[in-house]
C-alpha cells in the first residue's frame, strides 16, 4: 500500500474516532486489516456484547481500485440515536472516501434503517426492493434488508 494511503486511513480513523468517543462519550478499539494492497477492511467498535443497545460499531471495506466502499454494519449505542450523530459519522466517512477516490459506496440496509439511508441520498440498487419497501414501510420485518448505493 502506497505511504500515501497508508497515512491518509490512518488520518481518517483517527478523525473518525475523534468524532465518535465525542459522541458516544466512551473509548473506542479499531482494527484494521489490509488483505492486499487494493483491499481496506476497517472496524472500530466500543465494545462488543449481548447488550446491542450501548454499542457502537462502524464496518467498512474499501476497494481502492475499483473505487468502491461497503458499508456493512453502522450501529450508534441507543442513548445517540435520532440526534443528527449518524448522519454527521456517515457525511464524514464519505467526505473521506472521496478523498481516497472511492466514488461509489453500497450498504445492506436494515428494513427499520432503510429511511435513514435514503434521507442521506442512498437510492435502491435493485428496483423491486424499492417496490416492495414502499407497500410496506410501516410493518415491522426484522430480517428484512435492502441492498442501497449511491455515487458519491
């Protein structure tokens, strides 16, 4: 991985993780692990446990040469929620993204979650998730997720 990347995730985590530990007011733990040199997995957690409601979890893997992200996993600790906080972690990793030239980033939405994501300009991949997250906006399917993208 070139000295620049290299330098530019560790700016970004570090920047992120200033941002959350003011958020959630707890210290964080991050990993990041580098399979080659095009792919970036980074995980940065508070803690992990049964108790879903305290934890704070960002999972992202970046495909530099593809310029491609996945978010898989954005979850703020229950107490942090509906305040404005996921949007601004999200706009920042974004910002960051783009300065790394990814260009598109897609994420697994959770069918409760899905609102979120579409405020922030995330649109449905596939035309028939959309179809059918519109009939049922206001039931309550668990293990119901939507594959969402958007070009940054």
């Amino acid at each position: 991985m070139d000295q620049y990347i290299t330098h530019y995730l560790n700016s970004f985590l570090k920047d992120l993780i200033v941002i959350v530990e003011n958020i959630i007011k707890d210290k964080t733990k991050k990993q990041i692990i580098s399979s080659d040199t095009d792919h970036i997995a980074i995980f940065i957690s508070n803690s992990l446990s049964d108790n879903h409601d305290n934890e704070f979890i960002i999972d992202l893997e970046l495909n530099l040469s593809a310029k491609t992200a996945v978010l898989f996993h954005l979850a703020l600790p229950k107490e942090n929620r509906n305040q404005g906080y996921g949007s601004l972690i999200v706009n920042e990793i974004e910002k960051k993204l783009n300065a790394l030239g990814i260009q598109y980033v897609s994420l697994p939405a959770e069918h409760h979650s899905t609102d979120f994501w579409l405020k922030l300009g995330y649109q449905f991949k596939f035309l028939y998730e959309k179809e059918f997250y519109r009939k049922n906006i206001d039931r309550h399917y668990p293990s119901v997720a939507y594959e969402l993208e958007k070009y940054l």
